[in-house]
C-alpha cells in the first residue's frame, strides 16, 4: 500500500465520520461521491431500478450505522461496494426463495486457457443475454472488475474473498460468457 493511499484511506475515514456526527457538507460530499457507482452496480446486478435505488439507500442506512467499523484499511468505494454486494446478494437470494448457486455447472470442466476479447459487432443485448446466463457470485465480480476497473483484490475484498477465488470466480465467468457468446453468434449465423 503507498503512503497516498493510506492517506486518502484516512481522509476519507475522517469525511465519513464528520458525515455520521452531522456535518452536513460531508454527508453530501459522502453521497456524491459513492451513490452513482453503488446505483450502477446494483442495478446491474438486480436489473430493476426500483430494487437498486432500494438496496443504496439500504447500504447508506447500514453505512451510517457501521461508519465506526470502517477503518481506512481499503477505500471508503470498496467498503461500500462489500455493502451494496451483499445487499443485492441478499436481494437475489430472497427473489429465488433461498436458492444460490455455490458452484455452477462448469465448475467441473476441465480448465483451458482462454482468450477473452469482445469482437466486433458483438451487441450490448448479446452481452446482457451473456450477463443473465452467470450465477449472481460471477456477475458481480464481472460487474465491477469491468465496468466499475477494480482490480481483483478489490472486488475480493468487496465481496469477502481471497483474491485467488476472485481470480478463478472471474475465469470461470469469462469462460462461460465467451461460450454463450459464441453459441450467440452461431444462432445468428444460422
């Protein structure tokens, strides 16, 4: 860790705890700062607007009421993506009625490297399609290691695994969506 990050982990240890004792500039400064990632990776994840403004405004509430646990150890980002993350991993759990996938069906496949690259003409709504097919473990990680350029020690420390189980979690998950890519552009083809 570098000295400016230890120092920024710190400031922004210090604006959220002026934000919690009241100070009004630092609350907006607080919300300013992590609404519009924690909005985007919510809805993304749940895709529903409504359940994502839901689950931020339910990781501000519990943001305000841990403020004492954050430490600066991490960025106050990556502290309140944990949140969101579990929040909508919550979401999802209570929408299946308690079903989670723990290991998908390409778990047991044999493990081959793979290219990952997104060609040409390959559409949003052929990625989203792509996006549905992963368990909700795998999206997330997906989620903010591509749109939101966390490395994977973040997106492990935001959702409470060791960095090799992110980096196996993001293989399997760039696996599967270039297989329901390919098979995409097959029916496409036909």
């Amino acid at each position: 860790m570098t000295l400016f990050t230890s120092t920024q982990h710190r400031i922004e240890q210090a604006l959220l705890k002026s934000a919690v004792a009241g100070d009004s500039k630092a609350s907006k400064e607080v919300i300013r700062l992590l609404s519009s990632p924690a909005y985007f990776l919510a809805w993304k994840m749940l895709g529903n607007k409504e359940d994502a403004e839901d689950v931020v405004q339910e990781a501000f509430i519990r943001l305000w009421k841990s403020a004492d646990s954050f430490a600066g150890k991490s960025g106050l980002v990556t502290y309140f993506y944990a949140i969101v993350s579990n929040l909508c991993l919550d979401r999802i759990k209570s929408i299946n009625k308690g079903f989670f996938e723990e290991f998908d069906e390409i778990e047991h496949q044999p493990m081959k490297e793979i290219e990952w690259s997104i060609a040409e003409g390959v559409s949003p709504e052929s990625i989203k399609k792509a996006m549905d097919v992963l368990s909700s473990k795998q999206r997330m990680a997906m989620l903010m290691w591509a749109y939101q350029d966390m490395t994977a020690e973040e997106v492990g420390l935001a959702m409470g695994m060791n960095k090799n189980s992110v980096d196996q979690l993001l293989y399997r998950a760039k696996l599967k969506l270039k297989m329901e890519l390919e098979k995409g552009e097959s029916h496409a083809s036909e």
